[in-house]
C-alpha cells in the first residue's frame, strides 16, 4: 500500500504540473492574442485615405466660418470631400454593418 509520504509527492507533483500547465496556457493565450490582435487593427483601421502622413488628423473650424444653416461633417472617413460629409457612410454601412453617420452642426445666429 503507498505510504502518506507517497500522497504528499503525489499532491505535490500533480499541484505543480497544474500551475505549470496553467502557466503555460496562459503564456501561449497572451502570444497568440498578441500575434492576432494585431494584425487585426492594422487591417481594420477606419482612416485609409486621408493624411496618412500625420500621426494625428485633426481639423478646426470658427463657429463664425460656419455657414448659416447646418455644416455637416464627415466621421466614416470615407469621404471624398473630408472633413465635409458626402453621404459615403451609406455604402460604408452596407459594407461594414456599421451604423455612421454626420456631425451636423447648425447655425441659426444672425
């Protein structure tokens, strides 16, 4: 019959096997989300027209350039005449199953 000493050897062996498999899986999980993940977002970029040459694209406007009305702004970045909306998002929504749309911003003062 095996001795406790043998039990203990046995719990302390199976005990570390776990925590290594446990620790390898984890290891394996993080590469692999690593590898895939990005891949992922630099295919799934948004902008893949406009500016790419700055790290950042931004554009300002003076409430007092706005016209009188609604100034409707582009946020797809599918627009040929960004950063002013042409109506891409439509096609763009299609394609994608997103649901984009404008910034609209009106201007009622006089």
């Amino acid at each position: 019959l095996p001795t406790k000493q043998w039990y203990q050897r046995r719990v302390r062996a199976t005990a570390g096997l776990c925590v290594a498999s446990a620790l390898f899986g984890a290891a394996l999980g993080y590469f692999y989300s690593i590898k895939f993940s990005a891949a992922k977002s630099a295919s799934s970029c948004c902008n893949t027209t406009i500016k790419k040459d700055c790290s950042k694209v931004v554009d300002c406007a003076d409430m007092e350039d706005l016209a009188k009305g609604k100034t409707v702004y582009c946020r797809c970045w599918q627009s040929k005449k960004f950063p002013y909306c042409d109506g891409s998002h439509n096609a763009y929504n299609l394609k994608t199953g997103d649901n984009l749309g404008p910034l609209v911003i009106t201007n009622n003062k006089e």
